[in-house]
C-alpha cells in the first residue's frame, strides 16, 4: 500500500461520519419545519424537558493520549450519535448508550489544535470542545 493511501477502515468511519452528519442535518431540518428549536433541549412528550451536555477530560490532551468524553441530561437508554471535528477538517463518528439516569462517557481521541465534538439522540444535543496539544 503507498504512502497516501487510506486503509479501508478509515475510509469506513469517514463513510459513517458522513451519514451521521447527514441523518442529524436532516432531523434538525425537520425540527426547524415543525417549528422546533433544532437541538439543545429535548422532551418526552410526558413533560420532562432534557437538557444535554458533554465535557471531554484532561483538557488539553497531549500527542495521541485518550481523554474520557462525559455527557449527561439525556433520556434514559437513549442511542446518542457522536461525531468529532478537527479545525483541519478531520472527522470521526461513534456511537455510546444513555444509561438509565441520561449519562454516557467513553473514550475519545482528537487531532492537534481544536476539536469539537457533537452529541446527539433523544431529540437531545449537546455541544462541547477539546485541545490536542
């Protein structure tokens, strides 16, 4: 395999990252046709209203070092969509699980300079970013 060739697997996640972005545009269009608020605040029809949030930790991360991604104020069990952007462009999508009480966490790893990493499900966002120094 030549020097700039991509492994198949990257190709893949780009592949997935790409109709992550796309499967969340087109919910958020939806939501702005319906008259919703496109992300934030969420609710279960019961009353409850969600409000999402994320924080990745240490901030700032060092080289390739693993940092823990932690949300919270999503529905239980609620699939979350994730997807992490450089400032140079890069992407990278995953997935993670609300547990019963609405928090998720998992490993995360970024590119150098800033990165912003979008999570979302439930009718629930959050948005938060990170330094890789």
């Amino acid at each position: 395999m030549g020097k700039d060739r991509k492994p198949l697997g990257t190709l893949a996640v780009v592949a997935l990252a790409a109709l992550l972005l796309s499967a969340v545009a087109l919910a958020v269009d939806v939501d702005a046709a319906r008259g919703g608020k496109g992300g934030g605040k969420g609710h279960n029809g019961g009353g409850t209203t969600y409000t999402g949030t994320c924080t990745v930790t240490p901030n700032p991360l060092t080289g390739w070092e693993v940092g823990r991604l932690s949300g919270a104020g999503f529905p239980a069990y609620a699939g979350l969509g994730i997807t992490i952007r450089s400032e140079s462009g890069n992407v990278a999508g995953m997935f993670a699980t609300a547990d019963a009480s609405g928090n998720f966490s998992r490993n995360i790893q970024g590119w150098p300079g800033t990165n912003t990493v979008d999570v979302s499900g439930g009718s629930v966002a959050a948005t938060c970013t990170f330094q890789v120094v």
